[in-house]
C-alpha cells in the first residue's frame, strides 16, 4: 500500500480566491487522480496527473479552473481557482497501485468557501 | 461508461446486527473495491475483490464477475461501522482502468 499525505486538510476561503491543495506520497507511483466529492455526494474524478505532460481532465473539468502540476512521480498539486460556494467539497488525491490498480486515498482536503 | 448501483442507499442498525450491501455494475470489470468513509471523511481500503471471497475480521465480501454483482457483509456491527460504503469498478477493456464509483450506501449503527 501507499502513504499518502495531503495538506491542507482542511481550508475555508472567501470566494473568488485560489487554493492549491498538495498531495505527497511515500513512493513512486505512475498515476494519480485528483477527484471531488461535493456534499452528500459520490466521488467525481477530476484528473489524472501524468507526469512530464498535462493532466488528463475528465468531462466538466477544465484546465482554467483546475489547474494540476505533477513535477515527479511522488508529488501532485490540485488548484481550484476563482473559488465559488459550489466549490465547497472534499477533494482527494489518490494512487493506483502497481499491478491491476488498487486505489489507495489520501486523507482528503475538506474545502468550504464562503 | 460503466454503470454502478448500490444498495440499499442508507441503512440503520443495532449495534450486534449483521448487513449485507450489494454493488451491482453493468459491464465486464477487472478491478473492484469497497472503501469506508469515516465521518471526518477519509477513506479506507476494505477489500480489492475483482473476484471471489475475502474476509477480514467482522467483514467479509464476495464478488461475482460473471454476473456483475459484489457483496459486502458486516457481522455483529459496531458504532464504528457508520459511515458511507461505497464500491469502485474499473472496465476490463479499453486504455484506462480508472474506477467509477458507486453512490454509496450510508449506514448507521446506534449503541
């Protein structure tokens, strides 16, 4: 298994601001997602962080408004810019194990924006 | 996409009780999980099943691959038991193996 560690673990922000979420884990890894849960609500997959290239960004998701950053195989960053209330959720950092792709979560970064 | 339904969406308990949820997919996977969200959020790895059966302590799952369903069962439930289960299938052909999850079942489990 991983070890995964996000900061900040939580955050309240006024809207309109920035917030850059980071993810950190204990080994090299060749995928990581970034996904967001909104209140009440199932996981959504953000992106798929791909090292050396630009994220992959899953339906809905854009680049502008969630910018991603994987400088080498154990670091990933997550942005959400020009926050707005519906921006408020749980956003998550994951790897997939080697093999078939066990996913294994870090601890999640519970945003509120007011 | 694959399609993932889970049941029942919400359920409450005694403590001592046993459950049972039921993750249904509609598509060929070769990758299966079921996580346990803790009230402050976090996730946790219960099983990877992609198929057949597993136990560890009070829980237990089986999946069935061939016909798309995978079980999870808790056994004498604890308060410590609440919170969202959720299942996340991954296809078994094209290029990505990224899961798609369930909308979970929440469960509560009073003293």
């Amino acid at each position: 298994s991983a070890v995964i560690s996000q900061k900040p673990s939580r955050d309240i922000c006024q809207r309109g601001t920035s917030l850059t979420i980071q993810c950190q884990v204990d080994s090299q890894v060749t995928m990581m997602f970034w996904y967001r849960q909104q209140p009440g609500q199932s996981l959504t997959l953000i992106a798929t962080a791909n090292q050396g290239s630009e994220a992959t960004y899953e339906s809905g998701f854009v680049i502008d408004k969630f910018p991603i950053s994987r400088p080498n195989l154990t670091f990933s960053t997550l942005t959400v810019s020009n926050m707005s209330p519906e921006d408020s959720s749980i956003y998550l950092c994951s790897v997939a194990g080697t093999g078939a792709g066990e996913l294994f979560f870090g601890e999640g970064s519970r945003l509120t924006v007011l | 996409g694959i399609q993932v339904e889970q049941s029942p969406p919400d359920l409450i308990l005694q403590e001592g009780a046993n459950s049972t949820l039921r993750c249904n997919f509609s598509d060929s996977v070769n990758n299966l999980q079921w996580f346990h969200q803790n009230p402050w959020g976090q996730l946790i790895n219960l099983f990877y099943i992609p198929s057949g059966t597993k136990q560890n302590g009070r829980l237990s799952a089986t999946t069935v691959a061939t016909e798309r369903y995978s079980l999870l069962y808790i056994s004498s439930s604890q308060t410590t038991d609440s919170g969202v289960y959720f299942c996340a299938v991954g296809p078994l052909e094209g290029g990505s193996y990224i899961p798609t999850f369930g909308r979970g079942t929440s469960l509560i489990v009073h003293p």
